[in-house]
C-alpha cells in the first residue's frame, strides 16, 4: 500500500496495534531503531510517523522523514507545519502520542494546515 495523502496516514496510524506480539512495528515518536528490537524498519526513527509514511512508500526511504510526509501533503503545506508535525519539540508531549494522537495531529494538519500537537493530545 502506498500512502497517497494525509487522510490515509491518519487511517494507517488509527490501524496500529502497538501491543500485539505479532508486530514487527509499532508507533513510537520517541524511540529511535536501537531501542525498537523488533523492528524490522530502517530509518533512524522507527516507527514514528515519518516512518510509517517512508515505511509504506518505498521512493520516500532515503529522504528526511518530513521530506517524506511532505510527498503525500497538499503542495501548498508549509514545510515548517511539516517539521513539527514529525519533530513535536514546540508541545514535547508530542513524543509521548500514542498512534490515536499521532492520527489525530495529521488530520488537524490536514484540515486547518497546522500542526496543533497540544489540541491532538487532548
């Protein structure tokens, strides 16, 4: 499956069992590869957002993971927006979401063009 736009990302994400044992992958904005062992993923954040979108697009897998968001955002989406939807250091609970929060941040990205992490993490 190739992620095609936000709304699909948001779906991906709302799909994620994190606490299945079968998992290769879970979500996780915070951990980077090392920490994750059973991951199978090869960014250098598995499993956080970005890395879902790189893990689904294969063309996105050597680009910076908002580079990679940036390919399935409507072209007129500010790149700082991007940045902060993937790197939540404004609202540091960001790094905290669970996949319904993540989820919640692409959609307002996707609806209001910016990234609202404290309003996703309500």
């Amino acid at each position: 499956m190739k992620l095609k736009n936000l709304t699909e990302l948001a779906d991906l994400l709302r799909g994620l069992d994190n606490n299945s044992p079968r998992r290769k992958m879970g979500f996780d904005m915070d951990k980077s590869y090392e920490h994750r062992k059973t991951s199978q993923h090869h960014c250098g954040s598995a499993c956080c957002i970005g890395g879902w979108v790189q893990y689904r697009n294969r063309n996105t897998r050597k680009l910076e993971l908002e580079e990679a968001v940036a390919t399935i955002c409507p072209p007129d989406m500010s790149k700082d927006e991007i940045f902060k939807l993937c790197f939540p250091h404004d609202y540091l609970r960001g790094f905290d979401a669970t996949s319904q929060q993540a989820a919640r941040a692409v959609e307002i990205l996707r609806d209001t063009g910016k990234c609202d992490w404290e309003e996703a993490m309500k």
